[in-house]
C-alpha cells in the first residue's frame, strides 16, 4: 500500500468550495494527527469503492479559515459536498460502512 497523500496547506477558500460542481468530500485534519493517519486506510477503502470522486485533504488548525467557516473541532472530519453545498459528515470515521453512508447521500457518487 502507498503512502497516504499528505494534508495541504494550499487550501481553497470558502467561495472556491461552493463553486465546486458536483460531489466533493473534504477532509480536515493535520499530517501530525495520529488519529488522523490511523483513519487513513479506513477513508481510503470508503472513497475508492465511490471512485471518481473529488477528495481534497485540507490542513485545519488554529487561523485556517475554511475549516473555522465548516466549524470543525475535531479530527479527521470528512464533510460531504453536493454541488458546494454541505449533505453530510462524518467525525473521526470508525468504519468504512460509516463513510460509505455519508456518500449515499451525495447525487452523482
């Protein structure tokens, strides 16, 4: 298995994410986040049974403006988006069956 891909820094800004056509899963957390890198096989298998699927890993922390505006608290945070528009979220996924019924709500998944 590869190496997960990291969180960026580069993050979109709020308006760029509600002018996303389509489904989109956001995802909140830190590089240095155990909680974080332990979830990553778990979102991995969940996103890549809903495959194409846009899937931006956002850096959140202290001063990052899009995961305030979201109001995340907590690590990993997947938010579900259809059409730029928030369907679900899921906090600190426990299962691939858990992610996988935040995706069924998502249109075009």
């Amino acid at each position: 298995m590869s190496a997960p891909t990291p969180y960026t820094s580069n993050e979109p800004t709020r308006a760029q994410v509600e002018a996303m056509a389509g489904s989109t899963v956001l995802e909140f957390g830190a590089n240095w986040c155990g909680i974080c890198q332990a979830a990553q096989q778990t979102i991995g298998n969940a996103l890549a049974a809903h495959a194409p699927l846009r899937h931006l890993k956002v850096e959140d922390g202290r001063g990052r403006p899009l995961g305030r505006s979201f109001g995340i608290k907590l690590w990993p945070t997947l938010v579900m988006l259809q059409d730029g528009r928030e369907v679900a979220r899921v906090v600190r996924p426990g299962s691939t069956q858990e992610i996988a019924d935040a995706l069924a709500q998502l249109g075009g998944a």
